[in-house]
C-alpha cells in the first residue's frame, strides 16, 4: 500500500509518501480500505514535535525521542471493510465504517487496521470526505462540552473557525445556547452560518479584551489560561482549555477543565446522525490526495485551516 511516513520530527517536508507493508487485521480487528482521512491539528504537532507548553519531553517519551515511533500519522479513517480479523463476527467486507484510530494512527495510508469495536457505520447518506471531517472536532467539542449547555446559556468559541471550534460553535447551536465566536473577519460569515449569534474579530478586539461574561468559555486557541479566562466568566461559568499546557491540564480543577478528549463511538455516532439529517455540517478547507501530503502539512501549519483538511488516499 502507500502511506505517508514521518521519518523524523521536523517541517512538513519530513513527510515522503513510499510503498509500505499492507497491515493485517490482528484479533478483534478489520483491514479498512481508507476512502477519507483528514490531516488535524494533533497530526502536524506530532510531525513538528510541537506540542502545547509544558508537553515536549512528555510527549517525546510517549511519542519517540527523534521520530514518531508510529511513523504514519493519522487518527481519522472513513472507508470499506477489506478484511475481516480472527474473533470478528458482525462486520462483513463491504462495509463502510468510520472512526478513530487512537494512540496506533496509521490512518494517512491506503489501508489501516482497526479494532472493531471502536467502528461506526457511515451513513449511506453522508460521504467518506464528511464522515472523516466530523470526527476530530466533533468529538472533542462533544467531549468538552458535554452537560454543560442549556438553552439560553451563554457560550463563548474562542477559534471558532478551526476542527474543534467549528463542530462546539454547531454542538451549541443546536443545544439552544447562545453563541459568541472568535475568529478573524474573513470567517465571520461562515461562523455566523454554522449558528453563532455574535461574532468578533480577534484582530479588532483581542479575547481578553471582551467586556462581557460567559457561562462557557472553550478555547480552542491557547491564548487564555487558567487565570486569565477566569475573568471572562459568569458566576457559575466554566473554562474549558482544549490547548491548555501541561500546567492548566495538571491543575485544572473546579471551574477550570482541560485534558484529552476521548475518542467515544457513542459520540461518532452522535454526530453521524446529525451529519446525516442536515443538523450539522463538516467544514471542510480542501481535500488533497495523498501524494499533495506534504502541501496538506503546510497548510495546517499556517494556523490559518478553516475546519478541517481532507486526504483521499
Ligand atoms: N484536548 C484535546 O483533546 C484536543 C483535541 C483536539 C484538538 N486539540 C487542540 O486544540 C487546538 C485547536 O485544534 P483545531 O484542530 O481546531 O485547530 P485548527 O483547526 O488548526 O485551528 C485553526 C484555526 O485557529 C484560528 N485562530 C488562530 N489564531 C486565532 C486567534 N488568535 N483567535 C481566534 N482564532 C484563531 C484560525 O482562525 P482564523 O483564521 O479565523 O483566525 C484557524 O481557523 C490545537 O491546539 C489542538 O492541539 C486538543
């Protein structure tokens, strides 16, 4: 199969799309053909060895030293069932699944090995490319934001144009908050379409400058930290740090919440659903096969990916 492989932490030209290995569904597992993928936020930190403050020399000795040890990135699958693993009894080949491919990735190739029982069906009415470009931010705007909205509640999305920011601004809506979004003025109108009320211009009006209070505040940014979102909560309101250091993640506690996000197939499912009835859409910036990897990394490095980016290997 072809796979993109991260040799070595550095820029995006680390990156070399070469003939690797097919992987074998093991026990428990299946062999997806990958129809979509997506290159997220989490992929190009790895591959840049970038990684929110504190992280570094965590994240080397999870990740590897020099390299990633799992040197084909990629957490996002949507595809077709090619093979079926030992001990697997109710998927068929054939069918079209999607999801999340945790700490093992692999999913940047054309075929990845998958446990089973993390799977979702794709809907037959959302496509590869939307399925795979829900599951990233979805997940991790449900995860966050999950019994903490109410109609009426006042909900700020500061990134509100990025994977995550563009599913919490949706996740929100649709559970009858009112929603503020930060981002920059040449996504206002998307932002705005996806179901915020109010949305400011970072460059105008910087975050911590905002006059107002919130019930929620999710940074999706890394510009705000445990003390310094404190001020733009109500009395009762919670910091949620999507980006937060090593630091805010150890100590949050309270009114303040940080952490990784799980990768719950209750929640793809979820968010499949509202794909598949038109309540929710994936943003998505471009699709790129898997051979324009490369400009794929540059352009989530740029910090300027509007939703999320799609590779069809
Ligand atoms: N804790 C977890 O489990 C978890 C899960 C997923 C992601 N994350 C982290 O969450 C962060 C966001 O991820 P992502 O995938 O959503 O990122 P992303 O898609 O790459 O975000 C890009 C967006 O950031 C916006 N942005 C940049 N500077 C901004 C500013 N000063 N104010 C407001 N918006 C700004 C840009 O919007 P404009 O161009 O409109 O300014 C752009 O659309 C990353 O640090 C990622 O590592 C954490």
């Amino acid at each position: 199969m072809r796979a993109a492989v991260v040799a070595r932490y550095g820029p995006p030209e680390v990156v070399s799309v070469v003939d690797a290995p097919d992987p074998v569904a093991g026990k428990g597992q299946v062999l997806v053909r990958v129809r979509a993928t997506t290159l997220n936020s989490g992929d190009a930190r790895i591959r840049g060895c970038r990684f929110p403050r504190g992280f570094a020399l965590p994240g080397r000795l999870a990740l590897g030293i020099r390299g990633p040890r799992r040197a084909v990135l990629g957490g996002v699958y949507s595809g077709v069932v090619e093979a079926v693993g030992p001990g697997v009894d109710d998927v068929a080949v054939g069918d079209e699944v999607c999801g999340m491919t945790g700490a093992g990735m692999g999913a940047h190739a054309e075929l990845v090995a998958v446990r089973a029982d993390r799977m979702t069906p794709k809907p037959a009415g959302v496509d590869h490319e939307q399925a795979a470009a829900i599951l990233f931010g979805g997940k991790t705007a449900r995860h966050f934001l999950r019994d903490r909205l109410a109609p009426g509640r006042r909900v700020l999305v500061n990134g509100a144009s990025g994977a995550v920011g563009s599913a919490a601004v949706q996740v929100a809506h649709l559970a009858g908050a009112h929603v503020t979004g930060v981002c920059s003025a040449r996504n206002a109108e998307l932002v705005r379409s996806l179901g915020a009320d109010e949305v400011v211009d970072h460059a105008s009006t910087p975050v911590l400058e905002l006059a107002t209070t919130y019930d929620v505040v999710l940074d999706t940014v890394g510009n705000l930290d445990r003390h310094s979102g404190l001020r733009l909560l109500s009395a009762d309101g919670v910091l949620l740090l999507v980006a937060g250091s090593l630091a805010d993640t150890v100590l949050a506690r309270g009114r303040v919440r940080a952490g990784v996000s799980s990768e719950d197939p209750a929640d793809f499912a979820w968010l499949l659903e509202r794909l598949a009835a038109g309540e929710l859409r994936a943003v998505v910036d471009r699709t790129l096969p898997l051979s324009d990897i490369v400009e794929a990394h540059r352009v989530v490095d740029s910090g300027r990916k509007v939703g999320n980016l799609v590779i069809t290997p």
